[in-house]
C-alpha cells in the first residue's frame, strides 16, 4: 500500500461544480495491492455471499457507519481517518474479470458497496465501480448496488446493460427524512432530497430500486419510518428494508461523540432508546440479533416499519432466486474448434 502524490497539473482546471457544500476535509488517497477483489461473507445475518469494494474508507462519513473498525486493520484509525484517508483497489475490474474466468465461478450475485460505498467521491474520477460493472455486464452477471451516491446516474447506460442481459437491483440507503438531520449524521452524503430524485430516474428508466432505512437510531429517526417509504414509493422503489443501528468495538465512541455535539437536547433520549433495545447495553454482536432489538419500543418500530410498508405498497427484502445468466464471451467460438 503506498501513498498516492501527484505534482500540480497546470493543464486540469481547478473548477468544481459542487451538488452540495464544499466539505472542510483534506483527502488522502492510497493505494491496495491487493490480490483479491470478492469478500466472501459468512454471516447468516447478510442475504448475499459476495461482495465487492473498490474502496476501502468512506468520504461521507457516516457517523453510524459499520465498517469503521476494517480501517484500523490498515493502520488508520476508525474516526476521521475513516473518511479522510481513503485506500482505493485500482486493479479491481481486472481482478474481477480474473474471477469470472476461473472455473469454480458460477455467476453468483455480487453486491457492490458490502463494506464502503461505491459510489463515494472518488469515484467520480477513479471510476472503479463502472470498470467493474462493465466486467460484470460482459459477463452477464448479476449485480446488486447499496449507495447513498447520486453518482449512480452516470453509469445508467451499464446498468440497463445488465437490466436487459442479467439482473440489477440499486438500493439507496436513506435513513433521514428530514435534510437538516441527515446533514449532521452523515456530513458529506448528498442529501436525503437529492437521494429520492436519483432514484426515481433510475426507476423511471426501468431499473428496479429499493429503500433502506438503515440504520433505525431510536429517538432520532423512527419517526421518519412512514415518511420515507410513502417517498420511496413515489420515486418508484419496489422494495425495503430497515435494521438496527450496530455499535461494535470503536463505532460507538465515534457514534456517541458526534451525536453529542450535533444533538445535545437528545443524546439522553437516544442512549436510553438504544440501552432499552439491547438489553441494557449499547450494542449486539450475536448471530441473528445484530440487526435487530428486543423489548416492546423495538416491537412498536417493527410495527410501524410493517404497517407503513405495506400502505406505501412496498415489497419486504427477501431471497431470490438468482439468474442462471453467466456467461464467459466468446465461449461459443472456442467451442466451434
């Protein structure tokens, strides 16, 4: 891993249109050698098998986020090293194609953002994330995306590609209603508003979208529940899904310090909601119960969650069967000698 550093480039224009305010952040950008590009998850709790992660950090800094403690396997700390010292895998669309060609592969779902989001800032640039649905599209793979990124909008021409040929499915991952809210929690996110926009295109051009709620902060965002998904169906979402906040190992801290600062007049009421949902701690790491509370204010969200699905015409998250549509190009010509 080594640090990436470039001299001034006197011919790029320094002129950036912004989609939101400029982030008071300096980047630094790094680079992975790593050999392999698919994680290959063992949790009962995730509903896909692999995943894939063309970075690792995050530059929206979530302050909820789960994959804050994989940074410190590299170094880096959890908090802001997470989203200000961003590891990219550049090799990553030749490694995938390196996959697809070996025999064991059999075309299984891949998820892209497992960990981090694909569709963070860097990419706009990088463009990792498309080189890797392009693979993906040649192979007629099946894909699934999770992004809070509008950039998604760019690579439509990929997607209707494996629309048309495979199967795609974009979850957008909107867990506030209000922009104001989601601002504090997630700094450097596009906004809530622009998430909704991005996703009724995608639906308007007949990609099929979904919604996620998570994750659910108790005494922050659970009444946001009936709101989001009346909007996610507006915008032409089809399906949705809602878990627990997590925090594990060193998110808690990052979790509890920023929302103390952001919502002094509710971090009280927040803790005690999470310790009521946990039973008495502040977070879950068993198998199975991760992902969701216990105790009769978790009851009600399910509830609510439940009850304003169905009114809002939305489909529950659930396993399907995956397209038998893999393919290796060029394998009928090979066959013909």
């Amino acid at each position: 891993m080594r640090r990436v550093m470039n001299p001034p480039n006197p011919f790029e224009s320094q002129h950036r249109d912004l989609l939101e305010p400029a982030p008071q952040v300096q980047l630094q950008v790094f680079e992975d050698a790593t050999r392999e590009i698919l994680s290959r998850n063992e949790s009962p709790d995730l509903p896909f098998r692999w995943s894939l992660n063309p970075y690792r950090g995050c530059f929206h800094a979530c302050a909820y986020c789960y994959a804050r403690p994989t940074h410190e396997y590299w170094g880096f700390g959890a908090g802001t090293d997470f989203e200000s010292k961003i590891i990219v895998k550049r090799e990553a669309a030749t490694l995938l194609r390196r996959t697809f060609e070996k025999p064991s592969w059999k075309g299984e779902l891949i998820l892209f953002s497992g960990n981090t989001d694909c569709y963070q800032p860097l990419e706009a640039s990088l463009e990792l994330t498309r080189a890797c649905l392009e693979v993906c599209a040649e192979y007629r793979n099946p894909v699934g995306i999770i992004t809070k990124g509008v950039l998604v909008l760019r690579d439509l021409d990929v997607l209707r590609r494996l629309h048309q040929t495979a199967s795609v499915h974009v979850y957008f991952s909107i867990p506030f209603s209000d922009d104001e809210v989601a601002r504090k929690v997630e700094p450097h996110a596009p906004s809530s508003r622009k998430r909704f926009e991005t996703m009724a295109i995608l639906a308007n051009a007949g990609i099929l979208t979904g919604i996620s709620l998570s994750p659910i902060i108790p005494g922050l965002n659970d009444e946001d529940v009936p709101d989001l998904l009346a909007r996610a169906k507006q915008a032409g979402a089809v399906e949705a899904m809602a878990t627990l906040l997590r925090l594990s190992g060193p998110v808690e801290p990052v979790f509890m310090e920023r929302m103390a600062a952001a919502f002094p007049d509710r971090i009280t009421k927040i803790t005690n909601r999470i310790r009521d949902m946990r039973g008495g701690a502040m977070s879950e790491g068993a198998f199975f119960e991760r992902h969701r509370g216990v105790g009769p204010y978790w009851a009600m969200i399910e509830q609510l969650f439940e009850v304003s699905r169905r009114k809002a015409g939305l489909s529950a998250l659930h396993d399907e069967a995956v397209p038998a549509t893999f393919h290796r190009p060029g394998i009928e010509q090979t066959a013909l000698f």
